[in-house]
C-alpha cells in the first residue's frame, strides 16, 4: 500500500493551496472552481512534489462549517485533526520564510529544536532540522 495524499479542509481551499506550493515550491497540480450556487471561497485545490520527487500530493477541500483548530489543544475548543512535518535544513530561515508566505508562528513552542507554526486557516504545521 502507498499513501498518495493527505487531504485538508479549508475554509477556503484554493487560497491555502497557494500558500502551501509557495511554501514548499511544489507545483499547483490541480483547481476546481466552485459549483454553481456555491460560495466564491469554496471548491478544492492539489499540490504535488515537483517532477522527479516522491511523495504524496496535498489536497484541499472546502469545509463549510470549518473551525480554526486550538493550538495548544483545550477542553471544550477545536481539536487539531492533522498537521504536516517539514523537514528543513536551516530552522531559523525556514520560519523566516514561513511568515514571509503567510504563516504565523505560535506562541506555544514545546520543543527547542521544532517551530510550530500556523498556515492562513490555523492548521499547525512543525518545521524541523
């Protein structure tokens, strides 16, 4: 078995794809506007590996009734479902650029050698060496 893809609901899709590809490099692969009646926000949205990179894709679709999730998690609030890792080579330039894109790093930061950050729509995401 081989895991393709990890799909994230967003409150608008299309917009946090673009602030993934940008902060990864990856290629936008895929864009559905929305469908007729829909709101302007939603549809759904991939980004791939570059060509000759292995992994799997990300997929973003349009959650109506999305809630930004509570970093540190708290009883009773919006419980992170997922986060992505990200490997990088120089931590400090790495956050740097991860604001530059869009991100916000988080108050909380549990590890000293780990950044959690958070992308346009509140999903945590850790960068590290």
């Amino acid at each position: 078995m081989d895991v393709t893809s990890v799909t994230i609901s967003a409150p608008n899709p299309r917009e946090l794809a673009a602030f993934y590809a940008r902060l990864l490099g990856w290629p936008v692969a895929d864009v559905e506007e929305p469908e007729p009646g829909e709101p302007p926000e939603s549809g759904w949205a991939k980004i791939r590996p570059p060509a000759g990179e292995r992994g799997p894709t990300l997929n973003f679709e349009y959650d109506a009734d999305y809630a930004r999730p509570t970093w540190p998690t708290a009883p009773g609030r919006q419980q992170i479902m997922e986060h992505l890792d990200i490997a990088v080579e120089d931590l400090d330039a790495a956050v740097a650029w991860a604001v530059e894109s869009g991100a916000v790093l988080a108050d909380y930061q549990p590890q000293p050698d780990v950044r959690v950050m958070l992308d346009p729509a509140g999903h945590p995401f850790c960068l590290f060496l």
